[in-house]
C-alpha cells in the first residue's frame, strides 16, 4: 500500500512538473501598474503599437526598394536593395516573435 501511495505522489510531482514555467498560478492575482492598469493589458497594448510602427517602417523600406529596382538596370539591383531586404526580415521575425507570445 505504502508503495502505491508513494508511486501515486511521485506521479503527481512529475506531472505538476511539466507545466510550463510560465504559467500563471490560478490563485494568483493579476499585477496592475501603479496608475491601476493591468500589466497584461499594457504589455499588450505596447506590443501593438510597436508592430503597427514597424508595419510602417517596413512600408517605407519597402518603397524605397520598389524605387531603386525601377531605376536599375534590367538584371542588376544595388547592393542597398539587399540590405533593406535583410532589414524587412528582421523587423517581420520581431513582430512574429510578439505575436507569438500570444
């Protein structure tokens, strides 16, 4: 019996164990910001407002882009379309990574 016992507790640590680090406790209260605000909230609300940023600074990358292939040669691109390209993709992997965490 005693052996049934500790194999049962043992299987209950080892499955409380596999619950993500994150995960909030149920008991736990939500953490507000001292002007009242849940953190939550204003965590996501910053998130939003820098994806919508870079929404606009990847259109502006990608205008200037758009420019510099019209007036190239057929065949031939500067090398600045390929860093501006590198830089698309950086912004487009931050904004996948916020909205990820959601």
């Amino acid at each position: 019996m005693k052996r049934r016992a500790w194999l049962g507790l043992l299987g209950v640590a080892g499955w409380a164990g596999q619950l993500p680090p994150g995960f909030p406790d149920a008991r736990e209260k939500p953490k507000r910001l001292p002007d009242g605000r849940l953190q939550s909230e204003a965590i996501l609300r910053e998130d939003y407002e820098r994806n919508l940023r870079d929404l606009e600074r990847m259109e502006e990358i990608l205008e200037e882009v758009e420019r510099a292939l019209k007036k190239a040669a057929p065949g031939g691109a500067p090398r600045s379309v390929g860093r501006a390209l590198e830089e698309v993709e950086k912004i487009s992997k931050r904004m996948s990574g916020r909205l990820r965490r959601y």
